[in-house]
C-alpha cells in the first residue's frame, strides 16, 4: 500500500492561512484606544461567557531600578493590594497620623543603626521597640485584605500581580456586569496609594530572599548574572540585594511610583463580555482623572559585547548544576524568530537535540534544555542552557555535550521534518494562548509594550514560518562563540571537601 504524504511546504503554507484566519478573526473583534493622558486601552470582544478579564501592564520592572534600590519593584507586588485613603483603612485621618510616626520611628532607628559599631545597645533596643509597636498600633485602623475581599463579593477571581525584568502586571476577573467596579478600584489604586505596611512586605521580601538563597539553583543562577552582564541592570535579580532591601524607605517606593507608574507608562486589556464603548465611557470616567506625566526614558546603558569567555563555579549541598549562556539581541532585533525557532529545536519536548543527546543516549544529564530570553527581552539578552548532571558524570561532560549539539548546528543544516516540527509547535502554542482570556491579554500586553503592536504576536508566527535551515546556521555561528560564552556551575560540596 503506497502512503501519501502531504508536502511539507504545502503544511506549512495552510498553517500561515490557519493563522492569518484567526488572525483576522480577532483583529475584528478588538478595539483600541488611548486616553489624553497617554494611557493606552486594548479591548477584546468574547462573548462566550458572561465573564471578562482585566490586567494593567505597567512598562516597569527590576531593569529600572539603580544601586540602592533593587528589589523595589518587586515590594511593589507586594505593596499592591494595600489600598487607599478610603480602601482598607477604618479611619484615615487617625491611620495617617500613625504613619507618619512609623516613618519618624523608622528614621530615628536607622540613624542610630548607621553608627556602627558607636551605636548605643540601649538606645537600639528602645528604638526598635518603639519602631515596633508603632506599626501594630497603625495595622489595628488597617483592613488588611479589604481590597481582595471588596473583588470576592463581587464574584471575582484570581486576583493577583506579577514583576519580571521588564514588566509589573496587576489582574483579576470579574463578571461582565461589575466592570465598573474594576475600573474604580483599578483607577484609585494609582491615584491614590496608601503605602501602609511598607516595612512589613518589605520584611517579606527580604524572607523570600533568604529562600531564594537557601536554593542552589536560585543562588546559581544570580552569581551567574552578575558575571554575565558587566554594565545593564539585566545583572541584578528581580528579588534585589539584602543590604538595598533593608534599607528600602516609603519615600523610595514614593519616588519610584511617581516616576514609573503614570498613565503614559500604562498599558490596560480587557478580554471578555464586554461592551468596547461602555469601556472607552469607564475609562474616560476613571482613568482619565490621572494627571499626564511624560513617559519615563529608557535604561540608558548598553551592554559592551563580552570579550572572552566567563566562569563562575560554586560548591554547595547540591547535586551538580550547569548553567550556561550567550549573549544575544532584544525583540526587536529581526532574527528574534530564529532564536525562537532555535529553542524550540533545542529544548521543546522529547524529539528536542538536547533531550535526545544528553538525556536518552549519553545519558549524562537528567534534564537538559536551552531558551533565549534571559532573563529579560526588552533589551538584549541571553540564550541559556540549563542542565542537571546525572549522577556518576560531570558537569564537564553536560558541557561538552550541549557544545556538540551547537557544532552541529553551525555545520549541518536541520532538515525540513525538524524545522516543519518547530513551525506546527508554535502555531499550536500560539492556539493555546488564544483559549484563555488571561494567556491572550497577557500577550497582548506584553507584545503591545514591547514591541509597539500587538499584532506583533501573531506576525511573530509567520516570521517564525519563515525561517530556514540556512538562517539557523547563520545565527548559531553568530552567537555559540567562545568569547560570547558564560558559565556557571555548582559542585556537591563533599567533593571539594575531598
């Protein structure tokens, strides 16, 4: 019996039309539109439940904050349910009288602590009581979880926030009927903050920080980016130093709210069941009491290319750990399809090189995989490797063999069965995204700041389409260089013992 099979170019041909069909699809069903004082506003028709999700992507992440600072956005994620002069207090004016003692309190305190070893043991301990008992005696006029509670009654969900490098996200969804109320709770909390409990979520991220590096994995991955990036903030973490979290102030997350989080630095996308002109009338209503600010300018620095190889290795009670990347472009940068196109060939599923190579025939690894996109792509960034060596091999060995599986790439072209498995991944990736209202809005968001166009993310699909055997070997050979290469990795302690 003689099978036929399609032509692989004719597969790829009708999953472009497929795409370009819910493509168009969607397009019909969105709405734009950007308020006077520069926030923008996507809206998405979906009929399909009585339900809608809404999310505000502030253009702001750990890659805007400088030495003395870091970790300040992140407390932002923490800080950002704390509510209003009317949202989750009992009695502002009385609250507000407190606040400004635990703010003296703090001041007094650190003045003390900044004389060293000339400070007073007496004198701190009294401080740090009254520092102490200031804030509780300020969280009894607090309703702490009023602002989630407020969303719950209302049949809400999901309420949450999100910091990365380049972005903080807040979102949650409502039934279509209570958009109203997102737009006053949303609107009034960058209009009117209270930063009430600012030392105690910044004492949480300090814990969570202490977490982190109590992991090997996490504290592997921050010596490594300290190591990769010379210049760009893209080498400091999210969570932010011990020593800058400690010495965080409300006048800092002031300073830093009033510079990043104005409307011009705000985009909002709203998918559900809902009405785009009731919309536009809510967010003229709400959003447009905000005062205009400029947008904030971009990080100024500019990572120089990296000149030679860099290591860092660590011991730890840890089973071994490789981590190693290369320098590459931003979003924007035309050949940001074929890095994606070379994930996905690397690392995506059980026919990936990477797993194939390391995982089922050398066996040196127990998992194995490479992504770009570390750990931001606002600006450039990096393709990371990441592998957890077997036991019984060496990091070495991981090493060597994802070095072999780069070599291949630059010497070999990849077939056409490989690359037609890349281009049907991603379509069906991007299908996926278009199930969830919040997978979908996030996206949006995302390709809409950073790019400029939402839009951009099903283009994205047809570069990826696009992209031939001969552009993977131009842009390994580009990138998988000696000079450009980063290497971190962790050893069991015992063996540096012996």
């Amino acid at each position: 019996m003689r099978i036929h099979r399609t032509p692989l170019w004719l597969l790829a041909l009708t999953a472009a039309a497929l795409a370009q069909s819910e493509f168009r699809d969607l397009e019909s069903r969105v709405s734009e539109f950007t308020l006077a004082n520069g926030q923008r506003f996507i809206v998405v028709e979906r009929h399909n439940a009585p339900v809608a999700t809404f999310m505000t992507y502030a253009d702001v992440g750990a890659a805007q904050e400088v030495k003395g600072i870091t970790g300040l956005a992140h407390v932002f994620e923490h800080m950002a349910f704390r509510g209003t002069t009317t949202i989750g207090t009992k009695d502002w004016a009385k609250e507000k009288v407190l606040l400004d003692k635990v703010e003296k309190a703090y001041y007094a305190l650190r003045d003390e602590k900044r004389k060293g070893a000339k400070a007073d043991a007496a004198r701190l301990k009294e401080l740090e009581q009254a520092f102490k008992d200031v804030q509780e005696e300020a969280g009894k006029l607090t309703y702490k979880e009023e602002f989630g509670e407020i969303i719950e009654r209302a049949g809400g969900r999901d309420l949450n926030a999100g910091t990365g490098t380049d972005m903080t996200v807040y979102f949650f969804s409502l039934p279509s009927n209570q958009a109203e109320l997102w737009f006053f709770l949303e609107s009034e909390r960058f209009r009117d903050p209270v930063f009430r409990d600012f030392y105690k979520e910044r004492d949480v991220v300090m814990e969570e920080r202490r977490l982190g590096e109590s992991q090997p994995i996490g504290r592997l991955v921050e010596e490594f980016q300290g190591v990769a990036y010379k210049s760009h903030p893209y080498g400091e973490g999210v969570i932010g130093h011990m020593s800058d979290l400690q010495n965080l102030t409300t006048a800092d997350g002031q300073a830093f709210f009033k510079k990043y989080y104005v409307p011009s630095n705000l985009t909002t996308v709203v998918v559900g069941d809902v009405n785009p002109q009731r919309i536009r009338e809510l967010a003229e209503i709400y959003f447009g009491r905000l005062p205009s600010v400029p947008k904030p300018e971009p990080v100024r620095t500019v990572e120089p290319p990296q000149q030679g190889e860099k290591r860092v290795a660590m011991r730890l009670q840890s089973q071994r750990i490789l981590l190693m990347g290369y320098h590459k472009p931003d979003i924007n940068h035309p050949d940001n399809a074929v890095y994606t196109a070379l994930g996905s060939l690397l690392s995506e599923g059980r026919s990936s090189r990477l797993y194939r190579a390391l995982v089922r025939d050398k066996k040196v690894a127990t998992q194995a995989g490479g992504f770009p996109g570390f750990p931001g792509v606002k600006y450039p960034g990096m393709f990371v490797f990441l592998g957890f060596t077997a036991p019984g091999h060496t990091n070495q060995e991981v090493e060597q063999a994802i070095e072999a599986e780069l070599e291949r790439l630059k010497n070999e072209p990849v077939t056409a069965e490989e690359l037609d498995g890349v281009k049907r991944r991603a379509r069906a990736s991007l299908l996926r995204q278009l199930d969830s209202n919040f997978s979908l809005g996030i996206q949006m968001a995302r390709y809409q700041v950073l790019t400029g166009d939402w839009r951009n993310l099903f283009r994205e699909l047809e570069k990826i389409n696009a992209v031939t055997p001969q552009d993977i070997q131009r842009v390994a050979k580009a990138t998988f260089t000696w000079e450009n290469k980063t290497v971190g990795t962790i050893d069991p302690v015992e063996r540096a013992a012996k």
